[in-house]
C-alpha cells in the first residue's frame, strides 16, 4: 500500500477509468460483486495499547466482526438474532435464561465451540481486571457463579434480578466470544469463530485478516481485508481519493470533505441514517446545572432544525431531546420544543436574568465544534451566553468528558433500550456522562427490566424516556447521518449501530 498522505493533483486523479460522481450523497450502492478481491480499509490510529480481545475497553474494534461471533447480534431493525446461539428461552420470571448453541461451528484452530467457552468468555467480562466497558451493564445481573453450563452446548445464566431485556445485552460489541483459557493471548491471536482468521496485527498500525474456509455461516466476499492506521482525517480522505484504500472507517466526514469525495472521479459518500447520536452533557452535580429549572431552561433554548442544519447540514433527525432514536422499537415521540421564552421564564425561577457558561469542544470529530458554534448561536434569544472552548484532541476524554459542566460529545446508535438507558443514565453507571440521578427513573427502567409482557414492558421503558427528557437530563439535538467516504468500485457496504456486514460487502463485478 503506498503512503497515506498522498497529495494529490490532476494527474494522478485523471489517470483513474471511474467516471465522475454526479455528488449525490445517499445510501450505500447494493448490487452484484465479483467474488474475491482485498478490500482496504482506512482507520485512525488507535492506543498502542489496543488489543484484539473483544472485551477491553481498548480494543481494535473494526477486527472484531470479522474474527468473533456473540451469542446473539442486532437487526437493522434492533430485533435480537441468532448467532451462535440457535435459541435461547427465559423462565417466566425473567430470572433464568437458557442458550443452546449452534453444533457446527469450530474455532479458527480447528477445535469446536462449546458452552465452556460462552461461560468462560462472559467471567472475563465481569473480572474486573479486564476492565470491560460492558462489565458495569451486565454485573447487575450476572456473575461468573451463576453462568453454568449443563451440556456442551448448552449454558443458563441464572440472574439475581429479573431482566427481559437479557439477551439483548449480549449483543454489546464487547460481548464475542473467546477460546476458554485465552485470556492471556486472544490479544494478539484473535482466534475466533468468525468469517475472517488474523493474519497480521500491530497495535494503532496495520493488520490483515483472511477469508475463513471453515466459516459455518456463508462465506464472506472477498478474499481479505487490510487495515491500515492513519492519523490525520484529511490524510484517510486523501488516501481513498488515490486509489490506496477503499472505505475510510470511523470517520464521519465533514460536509466540505463530503461534498469533495462526492464529486471525485474515484469515490463517493455512503450515508448512514441516524447512526450517531450527538449529545451536548449538562454535568447535573455541578454548581451550574444541579437546579433541574436550568437543564430545563437549556433544553428549550435552542432550535434544534437550526443547529442541526449549521451543524451537519441537515443529515439527521432532530431529537427534542430524547436519545432515544427514532429507529428504536421503544421509541416514544415526545420532546421538548424550541421555547425561547419559556427558557428564560425557566431561568428567572431558577434565579437568572441571563446565563453564562462554557460550553466544551474539541476536533475529535469533526461535528463537535459546529455543533458548539451553532448552540452558542441559538441560545442567544433565550439570554444564554455559551463560550465556545476549544480542548485537545488527545485528552479530551481523559480530562474534559464527565468533568467539565457542559460539553459536545458523541456515542454510535445501536445500543438496546435497557442498556441505552441503564448504561448512560443510571444512578451511578461508569458511563453516566451527566451524573444523572433520579430514583424514579431507576425504578421505572428496574419494572421496566421485571416485566415480560413486551407491551407494558414496551410502555414502561417510554416512560422512562418521559421522565428523562422532562428532568433535562442531557441535550441531545439530533440525530446524524454518518457521511462514509468509500470508492465507487464497492458494493453492498451496509453498517448500523455497531454492526459492520463483513459478509456480502465486495468489489461491483465488471469494475
């Protein structure tokens, strides 16, 4: 592969066969593709400390689709599927879960799958030594003392408080399964189950990974995928306008880039809809946002088809302050409203005239800082006075998230409802980016868990979002699309939360 940060000149764009993009930016291109073929990806560099085990918190997570497989995964459509496990059944209680496994699967080094393996993958989840983002959403629930395994292909976890939303926390992207007794090697050995085997990996640099011929599911397109590592967002983009890679993965590209990549002779711009959800985090325990009148007041203070046409030029769905997407079968329509007026009413009550505050960036995606500029801009009707302040890169969630007042973030769609809300709203979660605490949300979304009729469940989990948005727990303007810079030669890219189709994604035949 030549170097990544190319630059690039008429010449070398003149000499490619592609025609010119018209610049449409729409859904990814589906059509046949010519089995075999490498396909290029370009990622950012990630730690040097990245590992190949799916359960860290640090792990290399484009390779994890392609090596491992979980129990169970997530459909477009957010409906729990089978993987490994080929069904699954809970008491009527929602206490005890049973999972029979798939018979015919075996591990890249030719050994079978067994219920050992799901029981022993799981423990090491929940150790903390492993330090597992999804150790705090399924510790609640589980421990290594209460999986058992009663057969080789079978394993029951026996719950310490019913849940009917279980399974659907298996398909966490930390949740693939490992070789019992791996622990101290699945970083570097990425053996799994999946369509693809490891053939190289460096940490924040390259790796490689090759068609699996023993794959029990069908058989993945291509022969192999490359991965490289390049920092600089413009240098990926300039890579993939070269002809040197073909997809330019976790980066949503700015509009300006878009349009640009759009209208070249060898790339276009996939969308992907609502897939990452910006939330702008109001600290509550801090002395500027503990009165819930002023998290109130914020969340009607600005227009949210405004900020998200300056922000990402109109490629989303606005939120009203739910995050909640609106493709979740739990989604309840209801938010609050643009109210300028009703913000600063809200605001004298709380005891302000005006209100001024930082409001924290950085360019670690690119929509954060738009999205700041275009709050500051749309609060100023309502008397709330933003200061845009812009943090590094490099330290931003080490020293700014879950400790500056207010602030821009971003998290990817795709999660489950419980975790959604368990995960970032719980009292006390690790992951609770607001300090957010309020006991009738944690009992609501606790009935909710217990409840096995879908439709109450379904009508208790709305409830929560209610409270929620109504207590100003977080801004969440909108939802985006995810602008993915990929070459014209490929077909049948198709991506949602956390989910990457590895399988059917090739080269359009006759390119």
């Amino acid at each position: 592969m030549g170097t990544a940060a190319a630059v690039l000149g008429p010449a070398l764009l003149g000499g490619c066969a592609l025609q010119p993009n018209p610049g449409a930016m729409g859904p990814p291109r589906q059509g046949a593709a010519a089995p075999g073929g490498t396909l290029r990806i370009a990622r950012p560099p990630a730690s040097k400390a990245e590992t190949l085990d799916p359960a860290s918190s640090l792990s290399a997570y484009e390779y994890l689709g392609a090596l491992y497989n979980r129990l169970v995964k997530l459909s477009p459509a957010g409906e729990i599927l089978p993987d490994l496990a080929s069904s699954w059944e809970q008491t009527p209680d929602a206490l005890t879960w049973t999972f029979t496994l798939r018979s015919d699967v075996g591990w890249h080094n030719g050994m079978p799958l067994t219920s050992a393996d799901v029981a022993y993958s799981i423990a090491h989840i929940l150790d903390p030594a492993t330090k597992s983002p999804q150790a705090g959403v399924l510790s609640p629930f589980v421990g290594p003392e209460s999986i058992s395994t009663p057969t080789a292909d079978t394993v029951v976890f026996a719950l310490s408080s019913p849940n009917a939303e279980f399974a659907s926390l298996l398909t966490g992207y930390n949740c693939y399964i490992i070789p019992a007794g791996s622990a101290a090697t699945i970083g570097a050995t990425g053996v799994g189950t999946g369509p693809f085997m490891l053939r190289s990996f460096r940490a924040a640099g390259p790796g490689s990974v090759v068609r699996n011929p023993h794959y029990f599911g069908q058989a993945p397109t291509v022969d192999a995928i490359e991965f490289s590592s390049i920092a600089d967002t413009q240098a990926r983009v300039n890579a993939l306008l070269a002809g040197q890679v073909d997809l330019v993965s976790q980066t949503n590209l700015d509009y300006a880039t878009a349009r640009m990549v759009s209208t070249s002779r060898v790339a276009t711009v996939s969308t992907v809809s609502n897939a990452q959800w910006y939330p702008v985090p109001m600290l509550n325990t801090s002395e500027q946002f503990r009165n819930p009148l002023v998290r109130q007041a914020m969340a009607h203070a600005y227009d949210p088809a405004l900020v998200m046409k300056l922000a990402v030029q109109g490629y989303g769905t606005v939120a009203h302050n739910n995050p909640v997407p609106p493709s979740q079968a739990y989604y309840l329509d209801y938010g609050l409203d643009y109210d300028p007026e009703k913000s600063k009413s809200l605001l004298k009550q709380a005891g302000f005239d005006s209100f001024d505050v930082p409001i924290y960036t950085s360019t670690y995606d690119p929509v954060l800082t738009p999205l700041a500029l275009a709050l500051q801009g749309s609060m100023k009707d309502a008397n709330i006075n933003l200061t845009v302040t812009n943090a590094s890169a490099d330290s931003y969630y080490s020293e700014i998230w879950m400790q500056k007042p207010l602030m821009t973030t971003y998290w990817y769609t795709g999660r489950p409802i419980d975790q959604l809300l368990g995960q970032i709203f719980s009292t006390g979660s690790s992951y609770n980016e607001t300090a957010y605490s309020n006991p009738l949300f944690d009992q609501t979304l606790a009935t909710a868990r217990a409840t096995v009729d879908d439709a109450k469940r379904k009508t208790l989990y709305q409830d929560a979002q209610r409270i929620l948005v109504d207590d100003g727990g977080s801004l969440t303007p909108f939802f985006s699309d995810r602008l993915v810079g990929i070459s014209q030669r490929v077909v049948n890219y198709n991506e949602h939360g956390f989910e990457f189709d590895y399988i059917n994604i090739g080269f359009e035949a006759g390119r």
